[in-house]
C-alpha cells in the first residue's frame, strides 16, 4: 500500500477547545510582542521613570487596568472550555471583538508591533467566528449521546 496514498486520519476537534487554543495564542503573541517592545529604544528608560507608554504615569489605577485587560484573555482559556455553550458563545463573541479592537487601536507603533497585531487580529477575529457559527446540535442527538447513568432533565 502506497503510504504517501493513504488518508491521514483525523478527529473532530470541539469548539470549545479551537476558541481556547486561539486564546492561548493570542496569549503568547501577547507576551513576545511586550517582550520585544522591551528593546525598543527608551522603552526602559520610561519604565523606569514610572512611565507605561501611551497612558502616562504608571499609577494604581492604571497598573490595575491594564493587569485586567491581559487577565481577561488569560481567563477565557478557561472559560472557554469550561462555560455552557450559550454563555460561552456570547462572551468569546464579545471579548473576541473587544480584544480585537483594542488591538486595531495599539498596534501601529514600530512594524514588529504591526506583524504581531496582524496575527492577534487574526486570532480574535477567528475566536469571534468560531463562536458565532457553533454548530447546534440535531433535535434527536441530545438525547442519543446523553450518558444513561445521568439523572435526566425530565426529572424521570
């Protein structure tokens, strides 16, 4: 048998576990694209001085704002495995375009910053799609593929 002939085989991969491995990804661009604008010239030296660019003075309130903007993304790894489909959709739907405009409003600063946005946009945009066309379930399906040690919601 001709190996190079041979379908591959594959698995259905669930919603849920696409809209988190975009998250994740959304993540780690995150974090190399802060890493690199590290060496940036001055990035340090306004660090230094109490200064997160383009919000001014590194206060509370700004270092509190800005942990929840990154923790947000962080937590729908979570959630978006964890969620009910109906709550799940509509959050990745919402945070999925909030992250990608927050994106489309910083990244235009030096072309990594660009490469990196582009990918993040991408990324979320795609987490807004996947969510938006979770596939629903035929009527019957439900109950075919309930587990029968289960209660079920009949109350029966």
């Amino acid at each position: 048998m001709n190996a190079a002939r041979t379908p591959l085989t594959d698995i259905a991969v669930h919603v849920k576990l696409k809209m988190a491995a975009l998250w994740t990804s959304v993540m780690f661009c995150y974090i190399y694209a802060d890493y690199f604008g590290l060496y940036v010239p001055g990035k340090l030296d306004g660090m230094l001085a109490g200064q997160i660019a383009p919000l001014g003075r590194a206060t509370q309130g700004v270092l509190i704002g800005t942990s929840a903007m990154l923790a947000i993304p962080s937590v729908m790894i979570f959630l978006s495995v964890a969620l009910s489909p109906p709550i799940n959709r509509w959050i990745n739907v919402i945070a999925g375009v909030l992250y990608t405009l927050i994106i489309l409003v910083t990244m235009w600063d030096w072309p990594y910053a660009i490469f990196y946005g582009v990918i993040e946009i991408t990324l979320t945009t795609l987490v807004v799609w996947y969510a938006w066309t979770w596939p629903r379930e035929a009527v019957g399906a439900l109950a075919a593929t309930r587990d029968p040690a289960l209660p079920s919601r009949s109350g029966d």
